[in-house]
C-alpha cells in the first residue's frame, strides 16, 4: 500500500504461484496485490486499465493494493448511499486521470496510488455537505479538489521520499482541511456541517449501550470509507479479508483499541457508537501490523501501541480541530505511523523498504526467501 | 528573484548585448536583473553599493530584481504614504546591514535578497498599527523584527536547499505573526487592528459594484507591498513591467484569478474592492508563470491553476488565522509556490534550477542558447 | 546535554585530568561531563547502572549532563514538593527502561538522553493537574506519557540529524500539548488546570513590585523544572554551576532578559514573579553561549539575541497556546535554538558539531587543543 510493486517482485509471485498447486495457485491469485494483472492489463484498452487503477485506488484508501478487494469496496459505498458512491467514483476517476495529464510516474498511477486522496476528499466533502444528498453543485469543488490532492501527492513525495516514508493520506488530510475553511462555516454556495470535539459532552447524557459500543467496533473500519451503516462496513471487511486476512485482523484490533481509548478518555457516546473513534486505530494498527513492518509477535505489540497512539492523537487533534469546527480526519494515524516508520533502534530492522511493502502475508513469504537467499548466498561467497 | 545571478549568467548578460544594436542595448541594459551593475558597483561607496542593494531587495518582494524598478515602487510606496515609505525604508536598511554584520553571503546581500524580508515586515507593522502615523515607538519593534527576519532567512536557508527551494518570504510570513501573538490584542504600547477572516459577513450588505470588483485586480498588484491605492499600485506595476512586461501580465491576470476565487467563496466585499482577495493570486501567478519554470503554454496553464490555488488558501488560510485576529499575509502563495516547485512528473522538467532564475524573457532566452549549446556540444561528440 | 560524549573525548577527558594537580584533578572529575564515570560504571549492577543513566537525564533537562548535579536537582524538587519529585523520578525511570527495551543506541540511554523528556511530562502533568497532589490514578498517563516520549524521541532523531540538530525538547513538547488536548478542559478522570496567556490582564492591576520581579529571575532558572520555590530554584542554579558556571552565568543572564521582554510586552505580573516569563530566555541563552557554539564575545552577543527572541516567541506561542488554554512549555526556546544552529554565514564557524558538545568550559579547551593540534599537523605538512 502506497507503494508500487517493483517489475522483478511480481516475477517473485508468478514464480511462486508456479510453484503451488493449480487449486491454490487460481485463489492465491485473486488474493494480495496481484501483480501479474498489470502484464495481463498492459495492452488492452485504457478505459479498461483506468478501471482497474481505479479499483486499485479505491483499497489504497484501507492500506489495501487489490482491485477485487476494491469492487468490493465500491460496491459497499454505493450499498451506504449512491450519492457517496458517486461522489467517491468521480474523485476517484478525476485524481486518476489529472495525474496522467500531469504526466505522473506511470507505476503510481497503475498502483492506484494517484486516486485514494482524490476518493477520500470527495467522500469526506459528501459527508460534511449540509445542503442534502443530490446537490449538483457539489461535483464542482469534488473536481477540483480532487485534482488538487494530485498536487500534493506529486509535491510532497520528494520531502517525504528523503526518509523512505510515503505519502499516505497527508494530500486528502491537508486538502479536505483547506476546503472546509475556505467555505466557512456559513458559506451560501457549499454549506456544510460543522465537526463537535469528542471531549464535548452534550447536556442530557443516557447510560452507555455495551451493544451500541461493540458495534462500533466494524464499524470503525467502516469509517475509513467514510462510512457509519453496519452491512457495508462489513462488506468492506470482507473485501479486506480477501486481500489480507491478517490485515483484516489488525483492523478489528485497531479498531477495538480504539474504542478503548475513547472510553478512557470519556468521549461523547455518539464518537464510540458511529465508530468515529476506532478508525484511526484501525489505520495505525493495520500500517504497523504486518504492511510496513515484518510481522512477528515484536511488531504485534508495537502494532497495538500504535493504535493506542492513533486514538489518543486522533482525541487530541479533533478537540483542537473541533473548536473550529473541522474534523481531525485521519491526522491521528497518519502522524503516528509516519512517526513510528522513523523509529530507530531494534524495532528498525523490522521495517520493510517501501520499494518492496507488499500484502503482510507476502511480505513474511519474500522475507524468508530473501533470508534463505541471503544465506545462500554466504555460503557461496564463503566457497 | 530570491537566487543569485551567477558570474557566468553575467557574462552572458553582457555578451547577449554586445550582440544587439546600440539602441536596443542601451534600454536592454535598465531591464531585467540589470548584471553588469553589480560589475561598475564594485569599487563605489559603501553606502551607494547599500543604495543598489535596498533596491534590488525592494523589488525582491514582488519577485523582480532591478534597482530601476526598486526606485519607482519605493517612490510608489512615498506616494501611497511617506510614513509607511520610511518604515519601510528603516526595515530595507535595518535587515541588509545586520545581514552585512552577521557576514552572511555577499553575493545574497548583493542580489538584495537580505532586505525584503524586512522591508514587508517593517511596512505590515505600519499598516496594522492603531496608534496613528507617526507613533515613533514603533521605530523600535520594526528594527527588532527586521533585524530578526535576517536570523530566519538566514536558519531557514539550509533547510529549504536540501530541495531547491527558495526562502522567499516565509521570514516575514513567521515575524509578523510572531510580532501580532506577542502583542496581542490590547497591548498598551504597541496596539493594533485585528485581522477580520474573509468569510465574516457585516449584517447590512449593500449589492456588489463591478467597477470596484475591477479596480480590485491591478490594486491586488499593489498590496504586495501593502498599499491599497489606485495610483501608486499602477507606479509598482509600470516598475515591474520596466523589469519584465511578461511578469507584470502574469501579476494582472494573477489577481484577476485571485478576486474570481473570492468571488466564488463569497467573501466580504471589502476584500475585493481593495485587492486583498487578488494578491496572493498574483504572487502565485508570477511565481510558476515563467520565473521558476520556463514559460511555454503548459506552464501558463500550470500558473494560471497555482493562482487559483494560492488564493483559495489564502482564504481559507485567512479564516483560519483571522479567527485569532492574525492576518495570513502571503502564506497562501508562498505555501502554494513551494509546492508547485516540488512537483514531480512532466512540469518538473520546465523547472529552472533555483542558481539559474533570471528575469522570465531572459530564462526564455538563455534556454534556448543553452539548448543549442548542447545540441552543439551533442553534435561535436558524434564526430 | 542532548549528544553523547564519544569514546575519543573521554580519552581526552582523562589525559586531561592527569596532567593537572592531584587536587585540582579530584575537583574536575566531579564538574563537567564526567566521562570518566561510564568506564567505572560499565561492569557495576543494573540497578547502579541505572541510577547513573536517571541522574544524568535530570541535567539534560537543564542541558547539563552530570549525575552529581543531577542529584542536587533531583533533591531540589522533591524539597518544593515530594510528590512532583515522585512523579518525575517515576518519568525518568519509565522512559529510560522503555528505551532499554526498545533496543535505542546504548550511548544515548548511558547518556540520560532518553530520560529527560519523560521526566518533563511527568512534571508537567502533575503541576497542572487540578485533582490535588497525591492522586494516584495520574501515576497510568504518566508512565503512558514517559513511555511514548522515547517514541517521538527515537523518531524524530532521524530527521534533525540530517541537519546536525538535537532532539532536544521536542518530544516534551509535543507529548505535553497531546495529553492536555486529549483530556480537554473538563475530563472526569484527569482534569487540569487551563493555561492563561500572558498579556490576559486581570481587571484590578496593583502595582508592579521591583522585588518580586527581581526575585523572578532565579525562579526563571527553577521554572525550567517547573519548579516555583526560590530556595529550590537555588538550589537548582548550585548543582548547574557545578557543572559548568560559565552555563550558570548564562542561566542567569537568559532569566533576567526574558523578564526584561515579559516586562517590554507588559504581560501578567504573575508570569514576571513567578518566572515564567524567564525560563525560556534562561534556555535560550545557555544553549547558545557556550554550549552548541564556542564562547567568544561574538557567540555572547548572540546569546542575549537568542535569550531575547527566545522569550518572545515564549510570549507569542503563549497567546496562541493559551488561547486554548494550553501552555506553550518551552516550544519558544527550542524552537529558537533550533533556528540559531541552522544559521549561516560567520557564525555558523563557532557551531560546534553535535558529537562534540561537551560542558562549555570544556568545549573551550578542546578547541585550543583541537587547534593546536591542527597547527601542529599543518606544520609538520609543511616540512
């Protein structure tokens, strides 16, 4: 996720999907990043290639890289609303497409990598919209703002480049942020809703719901799509699972902890029920859990310290943001993985180079490839 | 403007107009960076080389570099209001000669680039004040600022050049904000205004008037240097086009786009009337429009995109900080400007390296020398 | 204070110390940075060990790095309160451990560097904790605060070494403004008091009292422990000059120029008695004179400029902070600080590299020795 698979990895996995049997070779091929679509996709039509870079870039969003996982996906959002879907499929398609008249490096635009930015501001703009569902005025800043996050994603990657970090969702974070305080918070073209700190506790409070609570739980990564309906949420947690069990796991884990954190720190009940308060664990737990860093149980229980730390940050920044009435978005996992991916020390030697971040499943395999390969290798050299 | 014309691009400043007829030369010689100057300079006065240098650095602020047009914009300024003319002459000299003291670069003190900073600092500071003209205290803090303004340029430079990036006005950008927080909003020796966010609508709205709408465009140009008069933001503009006609045309269509963008986020009619809405457009304009990148179509359209984009920033930058009193001053182009120049892909290649920057005819011309010298020079290595 | 002494200077320590008077070597070896401690400490028990490492993370608070001042400093605050004194030694051990655990660079824990930004948490925590002393649920943030302080520490390293910079504070800082932001203003479980920005005037001003001011200017030096008593603070200001006097001089200098801005700014009399208005000149102008630049008139010069923009970036970051009700912490001089030791030009010659910085006395003679050195070497060039 946020990377894109190098030309010789994907030989790695045709390889190795050589290598198991036919059965298990047709489902390890739907499952992960399926590199070899790209050979497969290369010379057919562009409208057929753009949808796949699309599907790609709508899993990009969940830290995902499958464009299965992403019909799936998809199809979640327009089950949520039809309106989201379309919004998010026209953000989608536009980031896409700006990015490959700005001539972009035509790997990130196969990954999917110039489309989840453009996705996320326009589902978030949908979201926060206070002039109802079908306001067609809307497309026009959606477009635009869409294009813009491929300015940023473009701008920042040299900064963050420096230290082998990606750019993740800083575009869509920083973005959305500019919208929303561009149109204010009485704007008579784009009115919008204003975001309430979750330390705001509303005068009348009943007593806490253990049921409305655990269903936070799926329905924070829900939340990363924007999205607070319990049957899409789960949809996307199986489109998860089809690219990644594990990742779908440290979700669930994520999002859990979370939701912890929010009781800890007394959130208002709205926060833990709509599982606004478990996304940014999910986020934080899935990037550490297994995707950028090697999983083993070492990086698990860094993984559950980085959704800890999501969820707080996540508390701190929406009351900070809250007082003026914007939504902390995903700041919270954001900063706290780009954070965590600088850490030195013994954690360090965990962490995968973004050039080869692949599924966590794939990652464990090519890591004890590599180590074999490396052994043997001394072996030789020592001949 | 904010780089240095090297030696070389002298020599060939003033080969290119030994090339031209005597006329053409002579008026060659009083346009663009003025290179040869700094030649007959070198062996005058201390205080009249401070004299070139105050200029260059005048014209610094609106991205030129030509002490012809440095004289005719602080004769502008004069004429706007002497009290604001002599702060800022006080911040021009103040910041140069502590830049002289702290033996920073000669040739950046040369090229003018250690007084803008301070100049806009010292003219905000005028602009902004409550006690009246005249308030002589206020002698102190503008020397202070500029003076501190020199330490910022000077700490911020390392950290930018790891990118090629400019320091541009980010140094006024954080002294001015720091000066306002400091003083806050009834300090009993220092008062002054608070900033009013864009979006705040007065309760009795009378209709829009288009010719004031229009006035706002070349006034946009003028508010660079803070000044919100007709006549003298038509002397600034007659400097600049004296500099660059094809920078003056980027300035006007720049804060067109600027006042379209404020029109179209509805923000307070006094922002359009007196050019605030325009002038981070403006700077945006110039900035992507043949200085930094060589102009051709694409990059027209690419500047005309980052006008755009500077001022929707700026607003919302404006309502942001205005929420606090604290005017945004131009961190929307300045932010806007430096993401521009990091962009990677297609643009990236009309990028002109930050050492090589001239005026935009010039960058045109010495591209195309440099483009023949290497056909030349590609032609003499296949033989 | 915020390096780690290199093997090579240790070597130079010893020698050092044998060629002076038995009498005058045993006083040495108490002052400074006492290199010679970790060859004596190296096969001692962990616990011992540990001690060591915690006492001199007290000093690195007050960028020193010596545990026999760390001890007086440690003995200082648990004399203004014991409970502050608990909750900070538990800080400084819950951070060193974490970083053991963590598997951080063995130099860096030897050195207390992983100590002091938990122990600052701690101490902050509980100075603004409105629950009362002894509340014991505070002792749960504060081990999450210490422990997640090493994460910011060890993280952000990798970006400021790029520029030779030191973690410094910055992670206190960050990790403070999260927790108060995270508990917002009216937390049922760990409540604390707001932050009041300093140019907040109370309605019935009395006049302003010469010997509370003056009495402020040790407090400034005590406040860097967040410590308001004045015998405390004295003692504080002992266990620095046993360490170095020439940063004691500065400690006290630094104090006395940030109450002269606090007074110049006319902020709340009870920023000026209870130091407040100090403590940033006070590390502004320790760092700089002496410290992480040669002492020389020049570099003294510029310690009164940075002990002066120190404290009015204190002052400016307070309003904005306090705005929020958050303090600003020492943000004002790290900040600060940071900037100065990006400068260029002449006095960038007296910057002494990160690896090199020891206590500034000796900074002072490993420089002659260094250029004595280097004569020798040019000398022996020549022949």
């Amino acid at each position: 996720m946020w990377t894109d698979s190098k030309p010789d990895m994907r030989e790695a996995g045709r390889k190795e999907a050589r290598d198991a049997g036919p059965a298990v070779k047709r489902l390890m091929a739907l499952t992960g990043d399926m590199p070899h679509l790209d050979k497969f996709m290369q010379d057919k039509l562009f409208a057929l290639q753009l949808v796949v870079w699309a599907l790609r870039g709508v899993t990009r969003v969940i830290l995902a890289n499958n464009p299965l996982s992403g019909s799936l996906m998809l199809a979640a959002i327009y089950w949520a609303s039809p309106w989201q879907g379309l919004l998010g499929t026209l953000g989608l398609l536009t980031s896409t497409l700006v990015a490959v008249i700005l001539g972009q490096d035509s790997g990130e635009v196969w990954g999917g990598l110039h489309g989840f930015n453009g996705m996320l501001v326009s589902l978030l703009m949908g979201v926060f919209n206070s002039a109802g569902d079908w306001y067609w005025w809307l497309l026009l800043p959606v477009c635009l703002a869409s294009a813009t996050s491929v300015f940023f994603f473009s701008g920042l990657s040299p900064v963050l480049d420096r230290w082998d970090l990606p750019v993740a969702v800083f575009p869509f974070n920083m973005v959305i942020i500019i919208y929303f305080l561009c149109t204010g918070p009485d704007n008579p073209y784009f009115p919008h809703h204003l975001a309430v700190p979750p330390s705001w506790v509303p005068p009348n409070v009943t007593a806490l719901s253990a049921t409305q609570v655990l269903q936070g739980i799926p329905l924070g990564v829900g939340q990363i799509f924007a999205c607070s309906s319990l049957g899409p949420s789960l949809l996307i947690l199986a489109g998860l699972c089809l690219y990644s069990p594990l990742q779908a796991f440290h979700a669930l884990i994520g999002s859990a902890i979370g939701t912890l954190a929010g009781l800890s720190m007394a959130v208002r009940h709205e926060c833990l029920y709509t599982g606004l308060s478990g996304f940014n664990g999910a986020l934080g737990c899935m990037a550490v859990g297994g995707l950028f860093f090697m999983f083993n149980w070492k990086t698990h229980l860094l993984a559950i310290a980085t959704a800890f730390l999501s969820a707080y940050v996540d508390i701190a920044l929406s009351n900070l943001l809250g007082a003026m009435g914007l939504p902390a978005c995903s700041w919270g996992a954001t900063l706290t993985v780009t954070l965590l991916m600088l850490l030195r020390g013994d954690v360090a030697t965990y962490r995968i180079p973004l050039g080869q971040v692949r599924a966590p499943e794939q990652n464990l395999r090519s890591r004890s490839r590599w180590q074999a390969g490396s052994a043997v290798e001394q072996e030789s050299t020592d001949v």
